[in-house]
C-alpha cells in the first residue's frame, strides 16, 4: 500500500473511531476526565471537538438570523451583514483547519497528533463560538 492510501485508512480509523467507540453498546464508556492512554486522549479530544462543533453550529444559526434581522432593518445598498458573516465564516473555517493542521505537525505521524489537531479545533471552536454569541447579541449583550 502506498503511504498516502495508508494515511488515508489510518485518518479514516481515528475519525471513525470515537463514533464507534461511544455508540458500541458493548464497548466501555470512557471517562475522558481519567483518560490516560493515548487512544483514549485522541478519542476524547475527537468528543470535545464533536461537542464543540455541534454548539458552534446552533450558535451560528441564530447569529445567522441575527444578521438577516439587522438587513431587513436596512435600506438596501446598505445590506451585507448576512454575507459578511457568511463571508467571515468561510473564512475562519479555513483558518481553523489550517492552524490545527499546522499544530499536529508537533507529532507529526505519531500516536498524539489526531489529540492536538482535535484539542486545536475543540478550542477555536469554543472561542468563535462565543465570537458568534457576542456578535449575536450586538454591541448591548454586554450590558
């Protein structure tokens, strides 16, 4: 097999893995704030990530919503906050996947990486989701 087919399959293992792992009824349950084998880190970090995205997603709906609400208000050749945040957000996609990828190069093939990639994501996940909230809420959320 060639490497990058072997690449493949293994990146294909490790993604699949947490799935499996938390719905195999017959597989034990992980208790990710004990977890001390590797495998056990990566697939933690894979959840925290999985939570992670999930919250996003939801929060990036009703900021979605949020934006479509401010251009209704406004004349329109001055609409453009649902596409700016459309915009934005493709944007940050791509600039999270490239700084994680970026950050599992410290493991580089080895047993950590998947953890440092699902860590790096589960982070900047959470903080752009809060990005989203406070955009959401406007500039009196924090009052």
């Amino acid at each position: 097999m060639k490497l990058p087919a072997a690449a493949a399959a293994l990146a294909a293992i490790l993604i699949c893995a947490p799935a499996y792992a938390q719905n195999n009824p017959d597989e034990p349950k992980i208790d990710c704030a004990k977890a001390e084998a590797q495998t056990d880190l990566n697939i933690c970090a894979a959840l925290d990530f999985d939570t992670a995205d999930k919250a996003l997603n939801a929060q990036y709906k009703k900021t979605r919503a949020a934006m479509v609400a401010i251009d209704s208000d406004l004349d329109d050749d001055l609409k453009g906050a649902e596409k700016a945040l459309i915009k934005a957000q493709r944007a940050w996609v791509d600039y999270r996947d490239g700084e994680c990828e970026a950050q599992g190069f410290q493991a580089r093939g080895g047993s950590m990486e998947p953890m440092l990639v699902s860590g790096c994501k589960a982070d900047l996940t959470k903080k752009r989701t809060k990005e989203l909230k406070d955009l959401a809420d406007g500039p009196e959320g924090d009052q």
